[in-house]
C-alpha cells in the first residue's frame, strides 16, 4: 500500500513551457485534491474532485486545469508556466465528505521550479 | 468554515508535554477540529480531529473547551522529531462539505534537547 504518490518529485521549467503533475493513490479514496504551498506560507487548494471524472475550483485555481479520468488518478496541467506558478505542489486523497473521519492523506510533494 | 488563530511559535522541551492552543470563536455546531502537522519539506500529515469530546489517539490528545471555542493539542512527551508546523483547521461534516482544508499559517513547535 503506497498510498498518495506524485511524480515527478523535481521539475525546472522554462516560462511558456507546459506540463503535467500526476498524483496517485491506492486507497480507493473518492475525494482528492491539489494544493499549492509558497514558502512561508500554508497551503492553498488549486482544485479537487469528489469523484471520477468530476472536478472543482478551489481557492487559487488559475493557470491550471486538472482531470480525474480514473479514480485512482488526479493529474494536474499547467499549460503556460509563469514563474508565481514556482511552488510545492501536493497532492491528497480523502476516503468520504461525510462525518469526522475523512482525514486527509497526503503525497510527498513536487517541487517545481519555473524560470 | 470558521477561522483559527495560533500562535506563531512555540518551544518545548524534549521528553516534555507540549500544548498547541487554537482559538475557533466562530465554530458552529457541526464543524469539527482537525489537527495536521507538517515535517520541513515534507506532506502534511494528519493527527487528530474531535467534534464535542476530548479525544486521544497514539500520536496526541485534543481538549476542546465545552463551548467549543478553543482547543488543545497536546504531545505527552515531545520528541526532537516532533518538531514541525502544527495546523490547527476547523471543518464542516455537513452536506455541503467538499473536504476541502483551509490552512493557516499553523504553530512552528520548536522542540529543544
């Protein structure tokens, strides 16, 4: 059981260059999610998805679009990178919405760079 | 969702009890407390939640005051690798909940030998 995976784990980018981050997980969990995390700061959520094939803005989605083509997979695009888009990325998954017990298990991070 | 305030930073001892304070003056009754802590450069990783009781688990106690408008974490015998950002984030379980996590700026819990 990996749990929440991302790859790739480094990325330099050029600005105006286009890429894709894949988040994995192997819990069979509904809900997953993207965050963004500045240094210094907290992290923000970019977009999410309840479920296969659904997604949603969060609170910092602009400059990326996402897909959830299986259920197990939340793929994250940047299609013309800007250097504020220079961040941690993190993936997470979450089993349900309902009750107190959907705690969030998270991925080790991408840490892209954007010139 | 109602916002928390933390301190920014804190100190403790190693093998000593640390207490992260978190004031929720805003919660409403079906939100819950939930408690993250995130290594340096690492995920964050999840520790405990509790709605009304105080609740422990093998990581950590929370002690929620009985109007629910602070909490506690408590670490019983902090370690070196207890250091961290400490997140303190109230959530609704209700029907309109999209499991979103609103995170703050958390606590930097310093733990010193």
């Amino acid at each position: 059981n990996a749990g929440v995976t991302q790859t790739p784990k480094f990325r330099v980018l050029k600005t105006g260059q286009s890429m894709t981050l894949l988040c994995a997980q192997d819990m069979n969990h509904e809900y997953m999610y993207w965050y963004r995390q500045d240094p210094g700061m907290g992290l923000r959520l970019i977009h999410y998805s309840v479920g296969e094939g659904t997604t949603a803005k969060g609170e910092v989605p602009d400059g990326y679009n996402v897909s959830r083509l299986k259920k197990q997979n939340f793929l994250l695009g940047l299609e013309s990178a800007a250097p504020s888009q220079t961040s941690v990325y993190f993936c997470a998954s979450s089993l349900t919405r309902w009750g107190g017990a959907d705690e969030q298990y998270f991925g080790p991070g991408t840490r892209l760079t954007v010139t | 969702d109602a916002k928390t305030t933390q301190p920014p930073s804190m100190d403790c001892a190693e093998g000593r009890a640390a207490n992260l304070p978190c004031n929720h003056s805003t919660i409403s009754g079906n939100e819950y407390v939930y408690w993250y802590r995130q290594i340096h450069s690492q995920g964050p990783q999840y520790i405990i939640h509790g709605l009304k009781n105080n609740e422990t688990n093998e990581m950590a106690s929370l002690i929620i005051t009985e109007d629910r408008k602070s909490s506690t974490l408590i670490l019983p015998h902090a370690t070196l690798r207890d250091t961290a950002v400490y997140y303190c984030i109230v959530r609704s379980s209700g029907s309109s909940n999209t499991g979103k996590l609103i995170f703050g700026q958390g606590t930097t819990l310093q733990v010193k030998p």
